[in-house]
C-alpha cells in the first residue's frame, strides 16, 4: 500500500483495520502516514516524505520521486507481495501500479482520478495499471463502464463519521465560544505552499467579516504546530486577537462548532459539508499550475459540493478573484442560507454515508479470491 498524502493516510489506515477484521494473516508493506504506521504497516518511505503541492513541486522532486518509486519496486519484490492497493497520490501510484500490473499482481486504486473534472482520455490507460478502482462518489463507476477496469461506489469514510453534532453548545463551549456568537471557521489548508498563497487573502476577508459582524468571532483551525505558528504571525497585528483563536489539530470540531466557514478547496469543502456548514470555498496555484488546469478543465466546479449537486451551489473564488474583499462579500452572502443549505447538504451526505471501508475491503477480497490469491 501507498498513500502519499494526509487524508491517503486516514483511507488506507481504515482499509487495513477492516481488510484485518475480515482476514487474519495479512502483511502490509509500502509508504504511510502515522495511521497506516500504527495499524502495523512496514513503512519504506514515509507519506511525509511524499507530499506535494501543484505542478512545479514534483517536477523539481522528480529525481528523488524516481528513486522513491525504484526503491518501493525493489522492497516489493523482496517481500514478495500478492497485491497492491494505491491510495489517491495518483501520478505516482498508477506509474507504480502499472509496473506491478506488468508483473502478475493484483492492482487496485483506492480513490478513482477526478476524471469527471479533466483528463478523461487517461481513462483508456487506466486498464494497464488497475484492477480494481474504488471510487468515494456514486457518479463514478459509469465513468468507467466502457474499459476493463472493474469499479466499485464504496461511499466516502468522512460521510460515516461526520455528521452535525446533537450538542453544538457543548462543543462551542469546548472551544471557548459562546452560543450567541457568529462563529466563522477558517481553514486555509496545510501545505507550506497552500498558506504562502491564501493566508493574506483569508486574513484580509476575516477582518472585513469581523468589522461588518461586531457579533462575530473567528477560529482558524490548523493542522499541526508549523501551520499554527504560521497563522499566527499572518494574524498578529492584522486582526483583533481578542475576537480571533487558533486551534490546531480539531478542523472537524471548528467546523461543527461554527455558523459558515471560508475553506481552501479541498477535503475541507467535504467536511463542512457533511458538518452542514455554509462555505465560501477559494485556493490558489502557482501560475503555471493554474495555466494547466484552466487549459484541461472539464467541470464548471471545483468545490465537492457543488460538483456532487451539480450546480453552483457554494461559492467558489480562485485564483486573483480570491480577494479579501470578494471572500467576504460571499461569506456574508450566505447567512441567509443556512438553513436552505443544511437540507441540501443532508441529502447529499445521505448519498454518501455507505460504510465506506467496510465495502472496499469487501471489494478487494472479493477480487484477489477470485483471482486465487486468498482463499
């Protein structure tokens, strides 16, 4: 197994507790996060080591990116593995994939590829390196009727653990936020790269929202200490302190804590969702990432929400339309719909909410017993 990011970690730590609960005797070898690490994983290389952001990264990584690869190949074949199961991090993955493929095993790609955003002449390729595709939406599987590929709609993991808190007071009590406050959330995401490119513009939104609101409070939520001590010197001099905290390491608690959210595209888009929160969603690329996306782009919608409803129904603000002033507009724009949302976002979440690693690991076994590799 390899998972080269965060939120690859959380999937394929679940993975293996639910293949584990359905199998005894199973080894795990390849690269992980802490999850996978902790649920025994034999790790060669270490997600942290993997992640990267937008298109220039990986390009100036590419010869440590190479020898990462070779060096999973070789640990591989020395321990002599059945099948393999790649988590998102999809251009490393499907060249890895593809080269096991090659050699008789059994492949499987937890995560389809957004090719219903852009890309989707990479469909016809997917056959040389998967097996089996598990996709986290339930419009996916027909993306890939037409290819050899076998697809399966497991539903999302965040979908069978997230969902609105019965007792809100409580939590905003356990951040220190009263119930009468208009509680904004703030994720600006995670990478070093991600916090360059939207801290001032987050920062800058917060302060007009804070001045249009005198009930209104913010909580940035931030992944680790390096991304706190970050947001913290962007906030220091720029916002009222008294009326701004930081929590690190509770993203999904500020979320259901809060009354509407500013959130970098992303998993976070998901979360707010299924947290049936209000979001404005923005992020912004490198140049030339952006110039390649733009190019590619087959969806009008970036943001989760709105490519699963189909229709404009979150804002999204990207690239130079992301502005302080413009977020938050859009952010006051939508205290009106709150409770509009909160049905819409529901019925969504219900689409979701399938047990979502249960049924993957169903899938997986259910493939390598078919094909011998368990009995």
């Amino acid at each position: 197994m390899v998972a080269g990011e965060a939120s690859g970690d959380g999937l394929g730590a679940a993975l293996m507790d639910a293949l584990s609960a359905r199998h005894t005797g199973l080894t795990f070898i390849g690269a992980g996060g802490p999850g996978m690490r902790a649920r025994g994983l034999e790790c060669t290389i270490a997600t942290e080591r993997l992640t990267m952001n937008g298109y220039l990264e990986p390009v100036l990584r590419l010869p440590w990116l190479l020898r990462a690869r070779r060096r999973l190949l070789e640990d591989f074949a020395r321990s002599g593995i059945q099948a393999f199961v790649g988590v998102d991090f999809n251009g490393f993955n499907l060249i890895l994939e593809r080269s096991l493929k090659r050699r008789g095993l059994v492949t499987c790609h937890y995560v389809s590829p957004a090719v219903y955003a852009w890309r989707a002449e990479r469909l016809r390729r997917f056959h040389r390196a998967m097996d089996l595709v598990l996709t986290l939406y339930p419009f996916e599987p027909d993306l890939y009727a037409d290819t050899p590929v076998e697809a399966v709609f497991v539903g999302h993991p965040l979908a069978d653990r997230l969902a609105p808190p019965a007792d809100r007071a409580r939590l905003r009590a356990g951040l220190g936020v009263a119930e009468s406050t208009l509680l904004l959330a703030v994720l600006p995401g995670s990478r070093p790269a991600e916090l360059k490119r939207l801290l001032a513009p987050f920062v800058a939104a917060v302060s007009r929202v804070l001045q249009a609101r005198a009930d209104a409070e913010a909580v940035f939520a931030a992944v680790d200490s390096r991304a706190a001590a970050k947001i913290s010197s962007a906030v220091h001099g720029s916002l009222p302190l008294e009326r701004v905290r930081i929590v690190t390491g509770r993203s999904a608690d500020v979320l259901a804590a809060a009354d509407f959210a500013l959130v970098k595209s992303g998993t976070g888009t998901l979360e707010a969702m299924l947290l049936g929160v209000p979001m404005v969603v923005a992020y912004r690329l490198d140049p030339l990432s952006a110039r390649i996306v733009r190019a590619r782009l087959r969806t009008p919608w970036v943001a989760l929400p709105n490519i699963l409803a189909r229709e404009s129904l979150v804002p999204e603000l990207l690239q130079e339309d992301a502005s302080g002033e413009a977020l938050a507009a859009a952010l006051l724009a939508q205290l009106p719909r709150r409770a509009e949302l909160a049905v819409r976002f529901a019925a969504l979440a219900r689409k979701l909410r399938q047990n979502a690693s249960e049924r993957a690991a169903d899938a997986l076994l259910g493939l390598l017993q078919r094909r011998g590799v368990l009995q």
